[in-house]
C-alpha cells in the first residue's frame, strides 16, 4: 500500500484544492515550501525503506514517482472538468507536487535540503525540467508566480486542458507522464551528485 493509498488520505489530498487552500499555497514563498516539505519527505522515505529494505534507491525514487503520478492523476481528473477556468490552479498544484517529488527525491539519496545552494539547485532543476531554464533568472518567489510563470512559458503541456469535460482523462494522462519525466530527470541528477559524493569520500579515505 502507497502513502496516499489510504481513502481518508487521498479526500484530505482532495481538500486542498480547495479555493482558500489554493490561495494560501499561492501566497507560500518556494523556499518556505521547500524546508516544510523537506521534514515531510524524510518520513516518506523512511517509511519506503523501511517497507522496501532491499530495494536500491533508483527502485524507491520511482515508488516515489508513482505516488505523485496517482495525485497529478486526480489533479487532472478533477481539473480537466472546468477546462481552462481551472488552468491555474491545475498550474499551481502540478508545481507544487512536482516540488515536492523532487523534495522527496532529493531527500532519498541523502541531499542537505537546509543549504541554500542545494535548494537552489533543486529548483533549478524544477526549471530545466519544465523548460523554464534556471530559476534563478526568473526569481519568482512565491508559488503563484511560478505557477504564473508556467502558464506564461507554456513549460507544461495545455492541450488537455483546454478541452472540458472530454479532456479530463487526457489531463489526467498528460499530468501522470509529466510527473514521470520530472521524477527521471532528479534521479539522473541526484544519482550523478551521489556518485561523485561517494568518490568524494572514497579520495579522502585514501588520502587518511
């Protein structure tokens, strides 16, 4: 069984799309989002290892992926009704579950979330991964103008979207594969800071 697995679960997941909720989200600054998100992502993944002992991490990253996949499903199933009046907030949401996938991501192979630079990095890496390049560049601050910044760049893909009522299961399709493609790109970096981090230790054994 999945974290969100549960009923009671996936219904407190529903109730924050709730207009207040999204509005609150909207005002949350990113890095706040981050460090919340980040004591979060430790009890995910330690509640995956612990069920999965043999598991290797690239395996538990993508039981990671496949949790958000679920949640982007129901984002895009419940958005898709409203067509594009919904847009933003299917926006905002998409952002910040694909934030918190690479929270979880980065938490599984060890990164120090609590470093400026890493953070940085992270969200960086949220923006390469929806064509928006670093964020650094755009510097939005909150979690509303990055959702604003998305729409704007067209980073995530609208068709779907656009198309109410039928488009609902192709926003759901197009959610779930979006959520995948961010999910291998953080293990692609993050195993590449693991590896190098390993050799890191390895060169510092050898030179004790």
């Amino acid at each position: 069984m999945g974290i969100y697995d549960s009923v009671a679960e996936r219904l407190a997941f529903i109730k924050k799309l709730t207009p207040a909720e999204l509005k609150k989200l909207g005002s949350t600054r990113l890095s706040d989002i981050v460090l919340q998100e980040t004591k979060r992502a430790k009890v995910r993944v330690a509640e995956l290892e612990k069920r999965y002992p043999q598991a290797q991490a690239r395996e538990l990253a993508q039981r990671l992926v496949d949790e958000k996949k679920n949640l982007a499903s129901m984002v895009g199933g419940v958005s898709g009704v409203f067509g594009l009046v919904a847009l933003p907030a299917d926006l905002l949401f998409m952002a910040y579950l694909q934030i918190t996938l690479l929270t979880d991501v980065a938490t599984l192979y060890k990164v120090n979330l609590k470093s400026e630079r890493t953070r940085a990095e992270m969200l960086d890496l949220f923006g390469y991964a929806n064509g928006l390049g670093p964020l650094q560049r755009s510097s939005p601050k909150v979690m509303g103008k990055l959702a604003e910044l998305l729409l704007k760049k067209g980073g995530m893909h609208t068709l779907g979207r656009a198309m109410p009522l039928v488009a609902a299961p192709v926003t759901a399709y197009l959610n779930n594969q979006h959520i995948q493609r961010v999910g291998e790109q953080a293990v692609r970096f993050y195993e590449g800071f693991d590896k190098a981090h390993a050799k890191a230790r390895a060169q510092r054994k050898q030179a004790s």
